[in-house]
C-alpha cells in the first residue's frame, strides 16, 4: 500500500504548497476546517475510502478575525484592481447623469434676456408680463412693437458712396508745376464757386458727418447740388439711428460750406446748417391742390414719403375670393378700449389665423378711447394706419381690409346659386384646436355676449395659450409718427440727453405715489438734474404735464426742449397733417395723446442719457405704494 499524501500525514498539519510560501502562517492558523477537507482522501487504485484512516489530530487555537478577513480575500474571485476599475467607472457614471440632470433643468427653466432668440411660448409670457392679467387700466404708457425688440433684416439699400478720396484729390496733380497749387489739385476752375459735384466735395461732407453724427448709419447718399452761395452745397441722404432695430429709413438733407485747402490739396468742410437746410437738394414736392382728385374732392394730391406704402389690400376676382380661406371676427367689448388692451385683442385673433392658416379680415377703422382724448370721451373713426405701419403688417401677415371683404362676399352670394360655406362660432369656448380642420370657406367668431366673455383675447385663454402666439414682430409703429421722431432728434442734431417727468393724476393721488409731486416740482429737477447730466446740453424732457411754463426753471441750466416746441410737424401746413387727411377722405386728423405718448417715448429712446421718473427721480412704486 502506498503511503498517504504529503499534504495528509496523519502527524503532520498541512503544509502550503511551495509556490505561496508568503501565506505559510495564515494558512497554518486557518488549516482547521481545510485541513478536515483534504484528508478525507481515497487510498491509490481503490473506490473505497480507507479503512484505517488516521486518528483526528488536535486542532490548533480558533483563527483571529483578521487571519478570516485575510483568507476570504484570498478566497474571493475578483482581484482588488478590478474593484478600484468597478468604482471607479460607476462614480464616473453618476457624476456624468447628475451633470445631464443639472443642464436639463437649465434648459428647461432659462429665460433668454432677449425674447426675440426665445421660443414662441416665450414671446407671449414676456409680453403677457407686460400686461399681467385680463383686468386692463388706464395707462397712458406706449406698449413696445416688435421694432423694439428685434432686428429685422433689411432689404436690399443703395450702398453708401464710396470714393477713393486721396486717388481723387492726387488725379488731377502736375508734379511739374507748382505755379499754381489749386490747378495741381485740380480745383483751379471752381474760382468762387464750389463744384459741388465733384465726387472730393461728397467725400468731404461724408467724412464730416461720420465725426459728427456717431449715433446715424448713413444708407445713401444723392449727388450734392449748389446751395445759395458759391461756397455751399446742399446734399440729401438716407440714413436710420442706430438704436433703432427696424430697417426703415429716413431722409435728412442739409447744407455744408466748403473749401479748399491749396497746401495740401484737401477738400474741407468747415460749417454745417442744421435739419432740413439744404432746401435745394430737397426731393422735387408738388403743391397742394383743394380741389385736386377725382373721388375725394377734398383731398389734396402730394408726393408722400416714398417709404410709405399703405395701400388697402384687395382680394381681386371672385375666383380668388372663392379659393381663399378667411377667419372673420365680429365686433366685440375691446372697441374703444384703451390701446393697449386693443393690441392684445387684435394680436390674439391675427396669431389664431396664423394657426388656422387663414386670412384674417381686418377692420381697419378703430375707436380711440376717451383717455386719449381732450374731451374725455371715446372717439370712433380712427384709422389704424394713423398708429401703426401697415405696410409692415402686410408683409408679415395676411389679411384683407373688412369693407372689400363684406363687398366679395355679398356679390358672390348674389351671383351664384351655391352660397359661400360659413362656420358660425357663436362662443370663444369653441378653441383654435377644434376649429383647426374645419373646410369652410368662412370662420365666423361672433361676440355678442356680455363683457368680458365678448373680448376677442379671450380666444386665446386656457389650454389655446400653448397653441396661440401673438405676432408681435408684426407690430410696428407708424412711419409717419417715426417720421416726426427723427425731425426732432435731427434739430437737435442727435446730441440730447431726455428726462420723462410723469405727474397729471398720479402726481395728484398721494394715497398710491406720495412723494411724486414733490420729487418731480421744478426746484427738486433741477436739483437732481444737474447731478447726472452736464450743464447746456440739449434737454427733451417727455412728460405729461400740461402746463408748458412748467420747466422753466430748467431753462436756466439745459437747452430745454418740449414736444410742443415742434408742434408745426402736425400742424395743418405740415407732412403729416396732409397725408393723415387723405387716409381720412378729406378730414382732418388731431394729434391725440396716444400720438404724443408715442413720440415722446420714441425720442426718449434716442437720447444719450436718459433719466427716468420712477427708480431715478422718485422712490415712489411705478404701479403705486408696495408695488415695488
């Protein structure tokens, strides 16, 4: 019989095998329950276990805690570089979802200062903000347009004239004669008069106002003409202030003198006139007739603004009457509200045709209410086109005026037998959502009801807030009304500083703002005044006080300027007054607060500095006490 196993002598405790001598003395103090294990073994070349097996030998002392921590490590599969790669990977893991977490919520909860880079849901809570619920009133505020917030882009515009000045003032030069330096330069046949169109004299004048005009982007510029003396030139251009965002433009001509430098051959400007002084340069205007036209006999005829096209869109033959798919509201509560309620309104039913893919019918008649109006009372008859750009809206949306629509629809009706399909939607409770695969031709939302369910916004409550977005980019402000801004801004050749002093009845109301008829008295201007803007400079201060003798103690210290100082831009002999007349049949147009608001703002807006009443003049709240 061979003898037993090296590794189970029956006197001998187990000894570690020689490839881990390092481990001898733990595995000696754990060898109780391995050692039982291994020496129940089989005798060589039999199946039966041995019959004599070797009397249980005595177990050493129980094994330490830290000898069975040791040896269940030597037990366990996974190496101890595999567990550092496991936590490793999984802290790597949890630290990227927590940052997809963190930019998620970002994400979802970031406003962008501009909402115009915003989505369309963000457009209607920043301008919902501005008018915070459904309850609207009186405020003698101007509700930012779209030109306000976002830059358009422009189309296409006659470049500025670009001319190589020093090529042209070196063109003409005879380096062999010196007898004559104005010959060299080639101005030696001016004499005593200027040739204003020699392309020097343009570059002259551009290079002046680029110094002087820093807040203008000259677009275009026309060929300078001859002023009323030899050495001056009258010149017209194109131009907008930079600070505003839309691409209209205006017109400026003025008149510069100029000479010639014979040193050094220079072409300069040395005095300039002010807004509107180069009458001959001036674009070609016509005179106004009492008796000219054939369908408003009242109604004179001028060339207007060429930057105006406010023509009323028609729909044309009875085919494409047929073919179009309208949305028609009704007249609701919203006529003759205050401006700014009727916006909402009207933004409301222009974004639901949008949605449905529809023209919208357009009244373009609207009544101005009584707060903006001397007499208190509302006062129907006004036209849209009196307050914002049409022109613009056009572009932007489809629609169609109310009176040729009704006309198309009523002939259309008379001269076939199949009536036009009409979907009659007497309550706003009916949503865009339910409307939205309607095939009839006409949409008709009637508002009969008591206010304020008979408010057109009211279509745009509720769950049709995620589906409908006003098209406030759609809204701008009227040229013509924009046409007097830059009048003003322009006679004070675009260096201003404004203040907007707000008083009337707020001032009068010491319950809501206290301190305001105090902080805003003449004495406590000047006092805060003259801490923020320099002494003489151009002051335009927009307000709505009604006394005009009210700032003359400013006059002391600031050259001051009111809107009432340029009341002859809306007068019966001016631009506006004659093109509003004509939009009017013949009536006259009165220059109403909302339109004062509105230019005073404008211009405010283009001032250097520009203080305000509430948060600059007066801690009092703008919307009354602990409203801040």
């Amino acid at each position: 019989m061979k003898e037993p196993s090296k590794f189970c002598s029956s006197s001998d405790p187990p000894t570690p095998p020689r490839c881990c001598p390092k481990l001898s003395t733990l595995l000696h103090q754990h060898s109780s329950l391995t050692f039982i294990r291994h020496c129940q073994i089989q005798r060589p070349g039999s199946s039966h276990p041995n019959p004599n097996p070797s009397p249980p030998m005595k177990l050493p002392p129980p094994a330490t805690a830290a000898a069975a921590a040791a040896a269940n490590l030597l037990d366990s599969a996974d190496p101890i570089g595999q567990s550092v790669i496991k936590l490793i990977s999984n802290f790597c893991f949890s630290f990227f979802v927590f940052a997809v977490l963190i930019f998620t919520v970002v994400a979802m909860t970031y406003q962008s200062p501009d909402p115009w880079l915003s989505s369309a849901p963000a457009l209607t809570r920043h301008f919902t903000d501005l008018i915070p619920n459904s309850t609207f009133s009186e405020d003698s505020s101007v509700l930012n347009t779209g030109e306000d917030f976002t830059t358009i882009a422009a189309p296409e515009t006659a470049p500025v004239v670009d001319v190589n000045a020093s090529s042209l003032l070196n063109s003409g030069i005879n380096d062999g004669d010196d007898s004559n330096s104005s010959v060299g330069c080639g101005v030696g046949d001016w004499g005593n008069v200027v040739n204003c169109s020699d392309p020097r004299a343009l570059v002259a004048i551009q290079r002046f106002n680029a110094r002087v005009f820093k807040s203008i982007l000259f677009l275009e510029y026309r060929t300078p003409v001859n002023g009323s003396k030899g050495d001056e030139c009258d010149v017209a251009w194109r131009f907008r202030n930079k600070r505003e965002k839309s691409w209209r433009r205006y017109r400026d001509f003025r008149r510069f003198k100029v000479r010639v430098d014979e040193e050094s051959c220079e072409v300069k400007v040395v005095d300039a006139s002010g807004w509107h002084s180069g009458v001959n340069a001036r674009r070609p205007r016509g005179r106004w007739s009492a008796t000219a036209g054939t369908r408003n006999p009242k109604v004179a005829v001028k060339e207007k603004d060429s930057e105006i096209n406010d023509t009323i869109v028609t729909i044309g033959s009875d085919a494409a009457f047929r073919k179009g798919r309208y949305l028609y509201y009704s007249r609701g509560g919203d006529y003759c509200k205050g401006m700014n309620h009727y916006l909402w309104s009207f933004l409301c039913a222009l974004g639901e045709a949008q949605f449905l893919n529809r023209t919208f019918v357009m009244d373009l008649s609207a009544c101005m209410a009584g707060q903006y109006n001397p007499s208190g009372k509302d006062e129907e008859g006004k036209d849209f086109r009196f307050y914002f750009d049409f022109e613009h809206l056009k572009e932007v949306a489809s629609i169609v005026d109310e009176e040729d629509f009704l006309r198309d629809w009523k002939i259309w009706d008379k001269t076939h037998k199949r009536k036009v399909p009409v979907k009659k939607v007497p309550t706003y409770t009916t949503t865009p959502m339910q409307l939205k695969k309607d095939e009839s031709t006409i949409i008709w939302r009637q508002f009969d009801g008591p206010e304020p369910d008979n408010y057109w916004y009211t279509v745009c409550e509720g769950k049709a807030a995620t589906y409908i977005q006003r098209p406030w980019h759609a809204i701008w402000k009227s040229k013509r009304l924009m046409n007097i801004v830059s009048e003003i801004s322009g006679k004070m050749d675009w260096d201003f500083d404004a203040v907007h002093v707000i008083r009337g009845e707020k001032a009068q109301n010491k319950e809501l703002w206290p301190h305001l008829d105090d902080d805003t008295s003449p004495d406590a201007l000047v006092s805060k005044l003259q801490g923020v803007i320099q002494p003489w400079r151009n002051l335009y201060i927009a307000t709505n006080e009604p006394f005009y003798n009210y700032f003359d103690n400013l006059r002391s210290h600031y050259k001051v300027h009111l809107l009432d100082d340029y009341n002859y831009l809306w007068s019966n002999t001016s631009e506006w007054y004659n093109e509003t007349r004509s939009l009017n049949n013949g009536r006259p147009v009165e220059f109403d607060k909302y339109m004062r608001v509105e230019v005073d703002t404008e211009v405010s807006y283009r001032a250097k500095t520009r203080v305000e009443t509430f948060y600059n003049l007066t801690k009092d709240c703008k919307d009354g006490i602990n409203t801040c």
